[in-house]
C-alpha cells in the first residue's frame, strides 16, 4: 500500500526544505508555506519522501504507512 502524506500547516514556518528535499511531491504555496502537490498525496513513489520529512525543522511532514493503494 502506498504512504499517506502531509503537512501540518498549523506547525509549517516555511522553511522549504520539502520542496529542496522532494520537489515532485512538494511545493510551497502563496503564504510560503510548505503544501503537498495536488495528486502527490501518496508520495508519487519518490524515493526522497523519508528525506523530506526529516528534512523538515518543525516535524510538520508527515508520511504515514499504507494509507491508500
């Protein structure tokens, strides 16, 4: 089963590091606020989502484990 991913928007402070980190799955939006990309929201099978989520100061990614096929 495919990931489930988020982003807390609540926590985000806009550092961007998603977007470096995995740029096919994450952008930042208007706000400069981190977003998941529309249809990315299983991670798109990128092998940096872990990374991503790591990556971020505020633990404000989350990947979660067999959230959709």
């Amino acid at each position: 089963m495919a990931p489930r991913v988020s982003i807390a928007t609540d926590v985000c402070i806009g550092a961007g590091q998603c977007a470096l980190t995995a740029p096919g799955v994450f952008t930042q939006d208007e706000d400069g606020l981190g977003s998941v990309l529309p249809g990315r929201e299983d991670g798109g099978g990128s092998p940096l989502l872990r990374e991503a989520a790591r990556a971020c100061p505020v633990s404000a990614v989350t990947v979660e484990e067999g959230g959709g096929a």
